[in-house]
C-alpha cells in the first residue's frame, strides 16, 4: 500500500512540475501564436500561387495533354514490350531503382531528369514506344511524360504498378544500377 | 555543478547572443524559403519525393512549408512573437530531420530541398545530418533563451517576447 502511494505521490509531483513548468515557458500562448503564423503563411502561400504561378502553368494543348498518354496494365505493358520492343522507363530515384527494377527498364528519375535526360536520348529516339512506371502512389511517371512530350516523344504510355507488381505477376525483374548510363558515363 | 548550471544558463539567456543567434536562423530560414516559393512545382517534387504524403496534398504542403519558412523568418528578423517562432522553427527543422532519417533507413536517394532545390545537389547521408541537428539546437537554444526570460519580462516591462 505504502509503494501504491509514493507511486501515485510521485505521479501527482510530476504532473505539477509538467503543469508549472508549461505555465512558466507560457507554451499555450506560443501554440496560439504559432497557429495564427501558420494560417497566415498558407493564406499568404495561396493568394500567391493564385496570381503568380497558377495563370502561367499553360494547359497543354488539347493534341499533347496528359489524356492522351496512354493507360496500361501490367500485362499490357509486357504484351507492348515485347512484341513492339518498347523501352521501359523507371522514373524512381536511383536508389530505388538499384533495389529492384523491371528487367531492361531504363532508369530516367523525375528528380534529376536534367542530368540524365542527355544520356536518355543518346539511347532512345523520339519515334520509340515508351512506357513509363514509379510504381503505386506516385506521381513521378506523368512529371517524366509531360518532360518527355515536350521534347517531342510521341508514343508515351503510363503503367499502372511497379517492379513488385510486375514481379507478381511472374515477369522479370533485376537489381542494381542502371547499365545504360553507367556506359554513357564510362565513354 | 548548480554554479555550471547557472552559467549555461546566462550563456544561452544572454541579450546578445541570442539577438545573433535570432538573425542568423531568420536568414537561413528567409535564404531558404526563396527558391521554394519561386519554384513551387520543383520544391513539390522534392516533397513528394520524402514518400510520406498522399501525392494529392504535396502542393499544398510545400506551398505552406515554403511560406512558414518566410513569414515566419520575416517575424524572427523582426524581432516579433521570438520565442513563438523559435518553438516553430524547431519542430519544422525536426519534422525535416525524421522525414530524412525515414527516407534514409527505406534507402531512398533523397534530396534534403532544405536549402536548395537544384535536383544536381548530392543527396543526403547519414553524416550530413549533423547541419539539421545544428539548427534543430540553434533554433531550440532560441526557443528555451526567451522562455527563461518571459518571467521577468512580464514582471519588468510587460511587454510580450
């Protein structure tokens, strides 16, 4: 009995320091304040983005909008590589790409597609059936399209999935880096 | 030991170091924010590419980061709400700090996008945490300097910190 009650003695003394201590460093006020802050910051954020960055992100035109990328399956997209040899693109970082990739995918990341964007269109013509994947969750595959289109890639397909997927559904995957541009850098 | 106590305490309560310590962090947060705020789309790709989001709300969350990081460096500098903003910057910088430290440990090459969105930038290590867990302390020295004078600001002036 004696131990329940220094323990609850105890308790009650932490609580107090916790409450006095809270009470001192005047926590609450800081919290109102940081809420004001942070409405104030998104409010400002928005009303810019409103004026300033939205009305020019011009639509593509109707010819060249996302819509027109093409939606495929996984088993689409295996069907498309192999009887038309289409070039798989992994937009995921390198890292991720290194783990585990669909088996003679190239990798071209949405994070560095300047960098690898040169080495990329050494390898792959303009007129090549492309299709391109990140995986569930992600938006990387459309970022690398629309690059894509704009550089006048004509045949651009978005599959649904990734490597895991691609794997259960009993088609090939690989590990490590990407072959295509670990010889582009060597030459 | 209470006689080193009370010395780190004058240290981290002293007037002038924190009024250095006040302008630094608001210019780091300011010189950061810049290029978020020009560059809305590529500091959203960065976001997204932490993996923690629903890819739906990355532009909303890096519009709000990127402004935070502003507005709230503009009152630092100022001088206004200190200590408010002190305890605000130090859970962003540790939210920035878990978000690394989770995408390191799943092995993702990740960019910070803390001060730079140039996509040529090295991705982050382990060992160039150590710039986070500095700030994380400096803007956490703001924070707990201000806080130790609020009693006897409010005694002698009144004002608010």
């Amino acid at each position: 009995m004696k131990r329940l009650g220094d323990n609850q003695d105890h308790q009650s003394r932490l609580l107090t320091a916790i409450s006095g201590w809270w009470r001192q460093a005047d926590v609450g006020t800081d919290l109102n304040r940081i809420v004001l802050v942070v409405l104030l910051a998104l409010g400002l954020g928005l009303m810019y983005n409103a004026v300033f960055v939205w009305p020019n992100q011009t639509a593509p035109p109707p010819d060249q909008s996302s819509q027109n990328f093409g939606e495929l399956t996984i088993e689409q997209a295996y069907q498309l590589a192999q009887g038309q040899q289409a070039v798989i693109v992994d937009t995921r970082d390198p890292a991720s790409y290194a783990r585990e990739h669909i088996a003679g995918a190239v990798n071209l990341p949405a994070t560095q597609f300047d960098s690898y964007y040169p080495d990329f269109a050494n390898h792959v013509g303009t007129g090549e059936t492309i299709i391109l994947y990140c995986g569930t969750e992600c938006g990387s595959k459309e970022r690398v399209a629309k690059q894509l289109q704009e550089r006048d890639y004509k045949d651009l397909n978005l599959m649904a999935g990734g490597p895991e997927e691609w794997a259960t559904a009993g088609y090939p995957v690989a590990t490590g880096e990407d072959t295509h541009r670990a010889e582009g850098e060597r030459q | 030991m209470p006689a080193m106590c009370r010395r780190i305490g004058r240290i981290l309560g002293d007037r002038k170091v924190l009024t250095i310590l006040r302008l630094a962090v608001a210019a780091a947060f300011i010189v950061a924010s810049w290029e978020k705020i020009l560059k809305p789309d590529d500091f959203a790709s960065i976001v997204e590419g932490y993996r923690i989001l629903p890819v739906a709300v990355v532009p909303l969350v890096a519009t709000w980061l990127a402004w935070t990081e502003l507005v709230a460096g503009v009152m630092l500098l100022a001088g206004v709400w200190t200590r408010a903003v002190g305890l605000l910057f130090s859970f962003l910088t540790f939210v920035f700090i878990a978000g690394l430290v989770q995408a390191m440990a799943r092995g993702i090459d990740i960019q910070c996008g803390c001060f730079s969105l140039d996509p040529e930038a090295a991705a982050r290590s382990w060992a160039s945490l150590w710039q986070e867990f500095l700030l994380l302390a400096a803007c956490l020295w703001l924070w707990i300097g201000h806080w130790k004078k609020a009693p006897d600001r409010r005694s002698t002036t009144g004002t608010t910190p």
